[in-house]
C-alpha cells in the first residue's frame, strides 16, 4: 500500500498502453441494500455479478477515502476515488459514493487520477448544495453529466461541466516517459522558446549557452554551472519538450539518410520549414532540390566536410551545420559513429576502447579534439574502428 494509492491487482496487468475510458459509473453505499451501482455509462457495462465480486474494494473502508483505488481485473480496469460525506441528515449519519472510470485491463491509467479526483469533488459539492447524489432523481440527472465526459475526454481529452451554480473543467494530462540520462557529448538544441520568467535561477544561466552546438560540458563550463546541475536542467528540458538532444557536430562527422528522407519531397509543409531552417540568409532561401541532393548524398564513408568539397553549401545559400541539425531533429539522417575496439595492450587512453564508447565520448571524457583522437587512432595499429 502506498501512501495515496491502494492497487489490489487481481489479474496480471501485461502491458501498459494507453486507451480511452470504456466506462463511467457511480456507485454508493445504501443504508439497506449495501453497495450498488447508481448510474452507468454506457449502461450494463460492468454487471451487477462483477461489481459485486470488487465492491469491498471500491467501497472501501475508512482508511482509505479519498485516495485514487485501482482494482485490475482479468477484462477490465477500474479506477476510482471514494468519498464520504458526513451528515445527520443521511442514514447513518454519513452518504458514501464512488465515481469510477472504465478501462482495458493492460491499459495506463495514471493520467486519469487527477480528473476521476476532479470530477468527484464536483459531484461532492453539488451533493451538498442541494443532495444532488442522494435525491431519488439522481440517475436521471447524473447520466446525461458522465455521457459527456465519457464523450468529451476520449475525443478532445477535456470537458467542461456547468451544471447548477458550479462548474468546473476536467482536462487529462498525458504522461510523458521518464527522459534518458544526458550525457556529457550531446548537445541541446532549442525546439521553442519559454518566457524568461517561468526559468528557475540554473536554467536562466544555461540557456544563453544552448545553441545547438555547444555540448552539455562545453555549456556547464561556459556558465560556470555545476556539470551535474547542467545535465538535470537539460533533462528537465527535453521532458516538457523545449529542447531536443542532437549529436556534436563536426566536419568529420558522418551521416546517413533515413527512410523518412522521402517525406521531404512530399510533403510541402515539411519542405517550408526546411528551407526556412537550413537557409544561410532568410532574404534568399536555397533552392529544395539542392537541399535534397545534399541530404541524399549523406553516406557512409562521406563526412560534412566532404559534402562541402563537392556541393559548395555557400554557393546554394545552405547553411551546412543547420542542414544537419534540420535532418536529425526530423530524422531525415542519422549520425554514423566510430566506436574504437583495442586488440592489443593497454594504455590509459586505450581503456576508453571497448567498443561501447563512440569518439564523441571519448573525445569530451578525455578533453582532446576529434581531430587529435583520429590521429592517435591512425598511429594505432592495435585499434579497429566499428562504423555503427
């Protein structure tokens, strides 16, 4: 049991993906009849046999009131937040309800507890103002209300509710995965700007340096920021999508296209920005079928620099290094890296050949210039290059 969360998983809940509600409904506690379903959409979804067999855990004792409840079945998924109201005026004393939603079984549900949460505190306010739960006319009332928001959320992921003298706006937030580790060598390249004042103090200091070339150590030296505190800001970036991480760039890298290259002949929007990007000046932009050839060539065994020695990217108003980072940031390319394996002995730099690192890591772990590391190896007869 956590501390806000009690999941009483009775099947194995496989995979987890994301699907829309299948169901709402309202059950409560009656004086007599014990727990019962009072509503439901759409109708005879979950049978009286299933609710029964669950009821003791959606209907929950008091240690667990308005705490988000799952109860993983074999078909299905329930998700709820139980309440209960305390007063005289109730059969003992107090009126306990639950508004439930309705999933696939292996699906994620995480993005609904604070609307399932939302919505019950609405429906818990208009039971006080005027015992709009508990009347007898309740379902009548209350079905219309969950068909919207059954609706509402599964086309549109928001809902608005007016009903009465209160409203409120249900919106689902989706939940992004976890950002891998930032690494050292890669660089963050702004995908849209965030007003100033929304920044904490560490990324006020680092965004002036994130220019789609600096590498995250280069940046953490240039702002005299703490390395660690510099990786965490960026992370913290890529996971609300401000910025994306690129490889390094340099004139001997190389590249290879993608399957996605196609798209760029296709699809005109992606042509617009393309040339908007990648342009050297915005007064002229570069004409696409330049821009295509360039990209195109991209092979292994190529490097930027020899793409410049037969394209002249000056000369067709592209800008080479914009070029690379457009084709990466929409996948058109992908970079080739060189990782180093060691066949014979070790020295201290050998350590780094083992084949997991790539030069560009071994390169900013060990403070040495590209150029400086691809000489070494030349020299090395005990080193072989995987090309990956």
């Amino acid at each position: 049991m956590e501390s806000d969360h009690f999941h009483r998983n009775l099947h194995s809940e496989g995979s987890r993906q994301e699907s829309p509600i299948r169901c709402i409904f309202l059950c409560e506690f009656h004086p007599t009849a014990g727990p019962i379903i009072t509503c439901q959409v759409p109708e005879n979804y979950i049978s009286k046999e299933l609710f029964d067999s669950v009821s003791v855990y959606i209907i929950t004792k008091a240690e667990l009131e308005r705490s988000t409840i799952t109860v993983t079945l074999s078909d299905c998924k329930i998700l709820g937040f139980p309440v209960r109201i305390e007063d005289k005026k109730y059969a003992r004393n107090a009126f306990h309800f639950n508004l439930c939603f309705v999933c696939d079984s292996t699906s994620r549900t995480v993005h609904y507890e604070p609307v399932v949460t939302k919505l019950s505190d609405y429906l818990m306010a208009m039971e006080i103002e005027n015992s709009f739960l508990s009347s007898g006319s309740a379902p009548t009332k209350l079905t219309p209300i969950l068909k919207q928001v059954l609706e509402d959320l599964n086309t549109k992921g928001e809902c608005a509710l007016t009903e009465g003298p209160i409203a409120t706006h249900l919106k689902v937030v989706k939940v992004r995965s976890d950002p891998m580790a930032v690494a050292d060598h890669q660089v963050p390249v702004f995908l849209k700007a965030l007003p100033t004042q929304q920044w904490d103090l560490t990324t006020q200091q680092v965004a002036p340096y994130i220019d789609g070339f600096n590498h995250v150590a280069r940046i953490a030296a240039l702002a005299d920021v703490e390395n660690n505190l510099v990786k965490a800001c960026v992370q913290n970036l890529v996971y609300y999508g401000v910025v994306a991480l690129v490889p390094l760039f340099q004139y001997g890298n190389v590249y290879c296209t993608t399957s996605k290259l196609k798209f760029l002949m296709q699809d005109t929007d992606l042509q617009n920005r393309c040339l908007q990007y990648v342009a050297k000046t915005h007064r002229q932009l570069p004409n696409i079928r330049d821009v295509f050839r360039m990209y195109a060539a991209m092979t292994r065994g190529t490097t930027v620099r020899d793409l410049c020695t037969r394209f002249n990217p000056a000369a067709l108003r592209v800008n080479e290094r914009k070029l690379v980072q457009f084709g990466i940031l929409e996948e058109l390319i992908r970079r080739v890296n060189k990782y180093p394996v060691l066949l014979g002995e070790n020295t201290e730099l050998q350590k780094s050949f083992s084949g997991a690192a790539s030069l560009d890591e071994i390169c900013c772990s060990a403070g040495i210039s590209a150029q400086q590391l691809e000489d070494h190896l030349e020299r090395d007869h005990n080193v072989v290059l995987l090309w990956k």
